[in-house]
C-alpha cells in the first residue's frame, strides 16, 4: 500500500523540519480565518486599553466584555476556574468518565436484551464504513502524486 500513488509516507524525526510545520501551521491559521479574528481581538484591546485610560474608568472595559461575552464565557471563565481550582477540573473528568461507563452499559445492556435493535446498529455502522471507505478511495483516485 506504500507504493501507491498519494500515499503519505510518514516523517522520521531526522526528516522533520520545523520551518516547514511553521509555514504549514500558519497556512490552516490563515485558511481558517484566525488570523484575522486574533488581529481584530488585539486591535480591540489596544483601543479599549487606550480608552479606559483617557476616561479613568472602567467603563471601556465593560463593554468590551458584553461585545466578546462568548469568548468569555466559553474559554476565559473555564481557563481560569481551572487553573484556579483544578480539583474541580479532576472530578468533572472523573464524573464524565463514570456517566460515560454507566451509559455505555446501559446501552450494552440494550442491545444484548433487543437482537433487531443489535442488529439494526451493527447495519447502520456497517453503511458508515462503507460510505467512508467509498469517499477515502474516491479522494485516494483525485490526488496527483
């Protein structure tokens, strides 16, 4: 299989080059569009720093967090309840980790006690991999080596 055409030969660590990761790093930053969110997130912060410390107050910066409420919320608030409380971080992953066990039974138990619901599943996964084997083959023949 290594021989075939658009095969991605794996990297040895002698043959790795770090401007190449780089240069592909900031080609998906760039493709994604996160560049140009981080470079609007500096630019806003710049002025809100410049604001609050013409007008004294704090105002510039509550508004700048009602306008970036959702990058708050989502990776500000949790970075620090985490770092500042990382006992809590330990017990959620332990908490998930025995709500996933105890649904993973649950739906063991399920289908070992319905053989057309088994069935029907083992049917289903059975399509997705054949879908999934049909779109890699058809992507594996549109390449160029």
């Amino acid at each position: 299989a290594r021989s075939q055409p658009g095969y991605a030969q794996a990297q040895t660590p002698s043959d790795f080059d770090l401007d190449d990761a780089f240069r592909i790093f900031q080609q998906v930053w760039a493709e994604y569009g996160a560049k140009e969110y981080m470079d609007t997130l500096r630019c806003d912060l710049q002025r809100t720093k410049e604001q609050a410390s013409l007008t004294k107050s704090w105002r510039p910066w509550m508004e700048l967090a009602e306008r970036r409420k959702i990058l708050i919320a989502t990776i500000v608030l949790p970075s620090l309840a985490i770092f500042r409380f990382p006992w809590i971080a330990v017990g959620m992953a332990r908490l998930g980790m025995l709500f996933s066990g105890f649904l993973l039974n649950a739906l063991l138990l399920v289908l070992r006690s319905n053989p057309q619901l088994s069935g029907a599943l083992l049917m289903w996964m059975w399509r997705q991999a054949v879908k999934f084997y049909q779109l890699a083959s058809r992507d594996q023949g549109n390449r160029k080596p």
